[in-house]
C-alpha cells in the first residue's frame, strides 16, 4: 500500500476540506440570493486548494477513474470556452453558481480528499453534530407557522440550511445512509438519533427523489444484513427499522389530514395514474416530464459539448425561441436546471461529458463493490454514493451539497485502490 505521509501539506488540505464539508453547508442568509454566502466559501476553498497544490503537491496517485475525470474536466473547458454565454458558464447561473469554476473545485476537493486528507479524531463526531442540527432546523421549518416567513429559513418549507427542499432532499439522501451504517456498525445510540432525527427530516422535506433513494438503500441494506447472517447485526437493523417506521409515521400524520406529506404521497398516486393512461402534463413530477422534453429536445442541437456549463437558459432560447417563450408564459415556468443531473449534463456540456461522467463513477462504484467482501467499511460509504446517485436522476446539483458527495468519492477512490492513509495520533 502507498502510505500518505503526515506534513503540513497535508494538514492545510485537511482544514480546506473540513470547512467545505461543515461550514459551507451551513451558510445562508435571508432573500432571493440565499446561495451567495455558499458560493463564496466555495470559491475561497476552490482557491486554497488550487494554492495548496500548486505549491507543494507532487504526488497524485491516477487510477482508471482519474482519467475518466480528467476527459470530463476537459470538456467541461471547452464548453465553457464554447459556451453560448461564457460568463454564465464560468460562474454558473444566477443563484446556483455552478460553472466551471465550481466544478473544478469538485474536482480538487475529490483529489484532496483521495491523496492527502488526514483524518481526525473529532472529524466523524463535527460531522454527527452539524449535519444532525441542520436535519432538526428542518423539522422545526416544518412545523413553523405558515405566517412566519423569513424566506428561506421560515416559510419554504423543510429545507435546512439549503434554502430548497430538493437542495436538502439530496443532503439528506447523503446522511441518513451513513448515520445507518454507523449504527449498524457499533450501536452507538448517538448514531440512531442521527439516523431517526434524518428520517423525520426526510419525511418533512416532502422530497421524492429522496424518498426513492432511500427505498433503495433501504433494500441494499436488506441484502448486506442477510449476507452477513450475523444475529446482532440484525438485531441493530430491526432497532434501527422500528425507529425510522416510528419517526415516520409520527411525520405523516403529525398535521393531520392537512398534513403536506399526505398530500405528496396523495399526488404519487395521482401521477403514476395519469403516466398509466398517458397523460404526460406539466403536473406530473412537478412538471418534470415537461422539462426532461425540453431539454431532451436541446441536447439534439448541440450534442457533442452542449450550450455551455450551467448555461441551459441561455441554450433553450437560442434553441426554440418563441416557442419556448410561450411555454415559460403558459406554465410560468422557467428552466435553468433539468431536474437531472445526467440529463442536465448531457444539455449542458454533451453526450461525451455525461459518458465520463458515468464512467468515473461507474469505475468507483463497481471497484467499491468488488472490494465489499475484503473491506466491509467500503460499505458505508458507497450506499451513501449510491443513495445520491439514484436522487440525482430525480433533482440537481447544488453547491451545498455536491462539495460532500465529491469528498466521498475522492476517500471511497483512496479506498478502493489501497492507498492507506494515516490518522492523527
């Protein structure tokens, strides 16, 4: 095994990464530009990361999916150099800023996280405590009175401190798998709080796309707990299990027959019945069918490297003018994401890019699995890259919560290809 030495070098990686992962987050502030603050401190860490290695890093070990990232992170360039509105690309769209410059910031954190992050001994438990406190701000926002608002923090429903719930659909669709694992792992009880405090914030967040993904952890953790065939393993899986049926079914029905999470579950039903009878209108997925057609359509115009990073607006007006004008009067509705972040890919920056894409994480996903017999701790960290992964099909990348799934893809590289690293003392 290669062994990353403890130096500074490492240590200034350590404390960028630990503000990307717990301070960024939490950043927000009141008004129509809540992402701003985020945006700043991503930007900050992008800087003192690039620093950092210009300096002195001078060794990156690369493995197969590197040169996956590496593809992609060349397209992403040239559209942005290409891009019908290159500002718009470098900076990304007004309140999302996620252009170029964000995305190399993904890619230094991941390559920060894989060969040089240390890990300390209260790393897991500043994680415990801020990602737990964000969950129970959600619950709270749930419960707010409706004339309370203070948008986003009151009056936008569960979001946390992501200032959308489908922002914090996909935190959520992070945590709670690794809160999970962590329970099942030492049955400390701090973890099933996490874990039942993240349920409950789930729940409140009324976000589909989350609730898939964790149907589907939820049946990966089936399938790990009878291979292990171990009878506490189970035992803790059932405890778990009560907690998080507990927790929410208290959410359901805690607003009675108005309750919102009733009326989501109610709209599920209603939607699958008017897929069944082909009735593809705007309401169905809120109104996501609509806008995958749009941006299926654009992808046709420009298939090799897209409109340019971040810059889907500016593509469909250039693409469909007043056709698209129309539709945004009509349905008062106006696209600057695709609601699918390898759709949104495939607009933005090509079919090539989005064929990377999948391929650097197909290549970790795949090695993670393969080494599950001999490291059962690859585990926890690939349910919650599987988990975001199958959210992301459903809803966008946000700058709060894509600089925590990067980082989990750079330590699940580090250990998937053996690279040890070393803990503080």
């Amino acid at each position: 095994m290669e062994k990353i030495n403890k130096k500074p070098l490492n240590i200034i990686f350590t404390i960028i990464l630990s503000v990307a992962l717990f301070a960024l987050p939490v950043c927000i502030m009141p008004g129509d530009n809540y992402n701003y603050i985020k945006m700043i401190v991503l930007y900050i860490c992008g800087g003192g990361l690039a620093v950092t290695f210009a300096i002195g890093a001078n060794r990156i070990k690369a493995n197969m999916e590197d040169f996956f990232l590496l593809g992609f992170g060349i397209i992403v360039v040239i559209s942005t150099l290409l891009s019908l509105n290159v500002e718009k690309s470098i900076f990304g769209e007004w309140q999302r800023y996620e252009g170029l410059i964000a995305f190399f910031t993904y890619f230094l954190i991941y390559l920060s996280a894989k060969n040089y992050f240390v890990k300390y001994k209260q790393f897991e438990n500043i994680g415990l405590i801020i990602y737990t406190a964000i969950c129970v701000f959600a619950i709270v926002q749930f419960f707010m009175p409706s004339d309370v608002s203070i948008l986003p923090l009151f009056g936008k429903g569960a979001n946390g401190t992501f200032g959308n719930v489908n922002f914090f659909g996909s935190f959520v669709s992070i945590i709670l798998p690794l809160f999970m694992y962590k329970y099942i792992e030492t049955g400390e009880k701090k973890y099933i709080i996490s874990a039942g405090i993240s349920a409950g914030a789930m729940m409140a967040c009324v976000t589909r796309s989350s609730w898939v993904a964790f149907a589907c952890v939820y049946f990966i953790f089936v399938i790990y707990i009878m291979q292990k065939d171990k009878k506490e393993l189970r035992k803790k899986f059932g405890v778990l299990t009560i907690v998080i049926v507990i927790v929410s079914v208290t959410m359901l029905l805690a607003q009675g027959a108005n309750s919102i999470i009733l009326k989501k579950f109610g709209k599920i039903g209603s939607d699958v019945e008017k897929f069944s009878n082909n009735g593809l209108v705007g309401s169905l997925g809120a109104g996501r069918i609509n806008i995958w057609k749009w941006c299926s359509r654009a992808v046709v115009k420009s298939p090799l490297i897209g409109c340019g990073v971040d810059a889907l607006s500016v593509g469909l007006l250039e693409y469909f003018g007043d056709e698209y004008l129309s539709y945004v009067e009509k349905s008062k509705t106006f696209i600057d994401k695709a609601h699918n972040e390898y759709l949104h890919i495939a607009v933005t920056m090509g079919i090539p890019a989005l064929l990377l894409y999948l391929g650097f994480l197909g290549t970790i996903i795949v090695k993670a699995i393969k080494k599950i017999e001999t490291d059962p701790k690859t585990m926890m960290i690939l349910i919650a890259i599987i988990s975001y992964v199958v959210q992301a099909f459903f809803n966008i990348s946000t700058i709060g919560v894509a600089p925590i799934f990067w980082f989990l893809l750079g330590i699940m590289s580090r250990q998937v290809n053996n690279i040890k690293e070393e803990k503080e003392n």
